[in-house]
C-alpha cells in the first residue's frame, strides 16, 4: 500500500499535471504504489493524456523533475495518449496490465 507521504506527492504531481491537462489519466505504479520501496527507490507515475506530443512529454517531465526534487524523490514518467494506452499495442503489455492491476490512481 502506498505510504501517506508517496500518496501526498502523488497528488501534487497531478495536480500541477491538471492545471494544463484536466483530463489526465494518472496512475504510480511499482514498489512506491505497493509500498515495498526502498529509501532510493523511483517513483513510477504514468499519464494518460488524449493527445501526446514532444513538447507536452518535455513539459511533464519538467513537472516531474520538479516535484520530484522538491520532495527528495525520483520521480520517473510514463506519458501514452489515450488511444496507444486504451487500444493501440502497449494494451496489451505487462506495463499497462501492471499498471491497471496494482495501480494507484490519482
């Protein structure tokens, strides 16, 4: 289970996600969302967006350096657009299942 302190960065992280993109689909995921981490553990975060392009991907891991580093925390992204997340290929990959299955979502 994820801890009270990874739940709040969670947060943060999406809410500065959803200032520009009220739709974001945001789920953390691996050992921060199980609550196995280890102190040097990443933060897995994935955002489903309905569109995705250079720019928008650059911008979000910005966000992610940012809360990440403010917080003492690597926080690393996964940014998919809708379709690729819902239906195209990586549907049916064990990230995306994993991510459906023991995901947190924000």
């Amino acid at each position: 289970m994820i801890t009270d302190q990874d739940r709040g960065i969670l947060d943060q992280f999406s809410r500065e996600i959803r200032k520009r993109f009220s739709s974001a689909k945001i789920w953390a995921f691996g050992s921060r969302s199980r609550g196995t981490a280890e102190w040097d553990s990443d933060f897995d975060i994935c955002v489903v967006l309905d569109f995705v392009d250079r720019e928008t991907d650059r911008w979000i891991r910005g966000v992610a350096w940012e809360v990440g580093f403010e917080n003492e925390r690597l926080i690393t992204t996964i940014v998919l657009d809708s379709e690729e997340f819902e239906r195209g290929p990586m549907s049916e990959s064990t990230l995306v299942g994993n991510i459906l299955q023991e995901g947190v979502a924000a």
